[in-house]
C-alpha cells in the first residue's frame, strides 16, 4: 500500500513537471515582445532628439532661447486728443413781450411759424390812443393858426412878446404830446425781435399784454454754439481758432468747427476752464440744450518714435524696454535699453531718448525675457 502511495506520488510529481516546461517558452516570449516595444519607443524618443539637435546645429540658437516677435522702429506722425462733454446753446433764444401794457386785440402768428425780424406779431387794443390823438391833432391845429397870427401880428408891432412865446410854446408842446401818442400806437404793435420760428406762444387773444409779461419765445437755430468745461490742465495747449470735431451721439452727426474763443477766468471749485466753439446749423438739426462730446487735439508732434505702453517697464534706474542685439557669435539676444518718455496717451507712449529710427524692439515675448537672453524671432 505505501508502495502503491509513492508510485502514484512521483507519477503526478513527473505529471506537473512536465506541464510547467511546456508553459516556460511561452512567459519568455511576451517578455521580449515587451522589451522590443520599450525599445522602439526609446528609439522614437532619441531620433527626436536628434532632429532638435540637428536644427539647434543648422540655426546656429540656444535650445534655451525665447520665441519672440518684433518690430522695427518707425517715426510717425503722433497726435494727442482730449474729449469734453459740451452743451448746445443760442444767443437767439429770446422772450418776446410789448413794451406798452393792452389787451391782445389779435395774434397773427401760431407755434412753429418762421418769422422775420420786424414782423407784426400781435396788436393791442389802441382805442383810447386814438381817440387821444384825435384830440391832441384838434388842439394842435388849434394852436397853430393861434401862433401863426400872434406871429403875424407880432410883425405888424401888434401884441406883446410873451403872448408869442406862449403860443408858440403851447403849439410845440402839443406836437411833442402827438408824437408820442403815436409812438405808443406803433409800441402797441408786438413785433419780432430777430428772425427764427415761434418756438412757444405763451398768450391769447383778449388777455392783458405788458412789458413784464411773457407773449412768445422765438428762437433762431441758424447759428448756434456749443460750450465745455475742460481742465486747467491744458491751458495752454487750447487756443482761439483750433480746429475742434463735434459728435451728437443721439444724432449721430459729426460737425467741424473752431474754437470761438476760451474763458478768461478758471473756476476755483471745479479747477476748469470754459470754451465756445460755433456751428452752423442751416439744416436746424441741433437745437439748444443738446449733448455734444468735443474732441480737441492739444499735442502735435511729426516723425515722432511711439511704443505700445505696455512695452515701457521700470526700475530703479528709470524706464526701459527690450530691444534686439547680436552677440559676437551672431546669435539673437535681449538687451535691457533704458529710454527717455515724454507723452502717453492712448495706450501710445513717446520715446524721446534712447531709441533711433530702426531700432528692433520686442513686442511679443517680452515679459520672458531678461537682459541677455537668447532669443528665438518668428
């Protein structure tokens, strides 16, 4: 029994043996599939490493340079703006009231009618001084003939001479009364200041007229002016006859103009001066009381060296920028160029020192790049 025990054992012993050879050539062949593909991909890895090397060789850059984009420095012809809001005005907006008191016998004019400067408006009730010019002619012919024969008797060394003065002083007297009785029949008469458009009838027919009561607003729009705050900041930069342009946002128009002229006196509160530029208004699109922006240019300077802002940094020593150099091995490098600035505006600043006609500045890619650093141009 222990006989037939150890046989059955070295049989499956000899059994199992055998089924693991036959398993062994398979687990090393997956092993070396796995060891040729490591290799590949490290083949892959050195042949790209090999083009880089190859293209740093033929391009003569660094492998540590910057990718940067530059431009060549040009003169330009550089303007500097400023902008105010301003508003619409007329010297031609005017109340319309007679200057003797009556009622409004009749009104010959209605709201938005065009008028010319000495038009009959409306006319009073001028009864009463008729009937006292009437009266006033009666007696003055009256007192005509009177000195006409005290004159004639004062010829003959007829009369005294007090009697002549006299009536010849009642006659003048009369004619002075006469004529101003007629001037406040022609005062009677409502009449049109200036040429425009009845822009508001303010009375009616039958109500009492006088020189303290309002009857019309007429308004000319031909000539208009428009007038803005601006700092006292540019003072002297702003001068009688520049030329200004005028955009009506809710318009949409855009009108030239000149300045007119510039107030003599700064405000003490808000620190601004005022200035007028005119405009011409023959369309009468504009009218009073209107929001403008004024955009006014106060600097000028021709074949001027400009940079975008961002490019100007600073330090310790002043401002700076980076610029393009070629080292002694012809390689591309950044160099740290200190400038002078004068105007910034727009985004735009003025170099006035330190950079020439030419000059290759870094305009992309500067803010990785330090004094010396290779660089690599697009």
């Amino acid at each position: 029994m222990i006989r037939l025990f150890i046989l059955l054992s070295l049989l499956i012993s000899a059994i199992l043996a055998e089924g693991c050879s036959a398993n062994a050539p398979a687990d090393e062949q997956e092993m070396k599939k796995e060891q040729l593909e490591n290799y590949r991909k490290e083949l892959n890895d050195l042949k790209a490493k090999i083009v880089d090397l190859e293209a740093e060789l033929n391009s003569g850059t660094p492998a540590n340079a910057v990718n940067v984009e530059i431009s060549a420095l040009q003169p330009v012809n550089f303007e500097q703006f400023i902008e105010a809001s301003g508003i619409v005005s007329t010297d031609q907006n005017i109340i319309v009231s007679p200057e003797t008191p009556g009622i409004i016998q009749s009104i010959l004019i209605k709201e938005g009618d065009d008028v010319k400067k000495g038009q009959i408006l409306a006319k009073l009730n001028t009864e009463s001084i008729r009937q006292s010019i009437e009266e006033i002619k009666v007696n003055l012919q009256l007192a005509t003939t009177l000195f006409q024969r005290r004159e004639k008797l004062w010829e003959q060394n007829i009369g005294s001479e007090v009697e002549l003065l006299q009536a010849e002083s009642n006659m003048m007297a009369l004619q002075k009364k006469l004529q101003g009785l007629e001037a406040q029949m022609d005062m009677a008469l409502v009449k049109a200041p200036i040429s425009g458009v009845v822009d508001d009838l303010l009375q009616k027919q039958g109500e009492m007229a006088g020189p303290a009561i309002p009857f019309a607003r007429i308004v000319n729009l031909e000539e208009i002016y428009i007038t803005a705050d601006v700092s006292e900041e540019y003072l002297n930069k702003i001068n009688q006859g520049d030329s200004v342009d005028v955009f009506f946002p809710v318009l949409g128009i855009l009108k030239k103009a000149t300045i007119f002229r510039t107030s003599a006196v700064i405000d003490p509160d808000s620190r601004t001066f005022s200035i007028r530029a005119d405009l011409k208004n023959n369309d009468l699109s504009l009218q009073p009381n209107l929001m403008g922006e004024m955009r006014m240019r106060i600097s000028h300077i021709p074949d001027a060296l400009v940079v975008p802002s961002i490019l100007v940094k600073k330090d310790f020593n002043g401002e700076f920028l980076f610029v393009v150099s070629t080292d002694e091995n012809d390689i591309s490098r950044a160099e740290k160029r200190y400038i002078t600035t004068g105007i910034k505006d727009n985004n735009n600043t003025v170099v006035t020192n330190g950079l020439m006609e030419g000059t290759k500045i870094i305009t992309k890619g500067f803010a990785q790049v330090t004094n010396g650093s290779a660089l690599n141009i697009n």
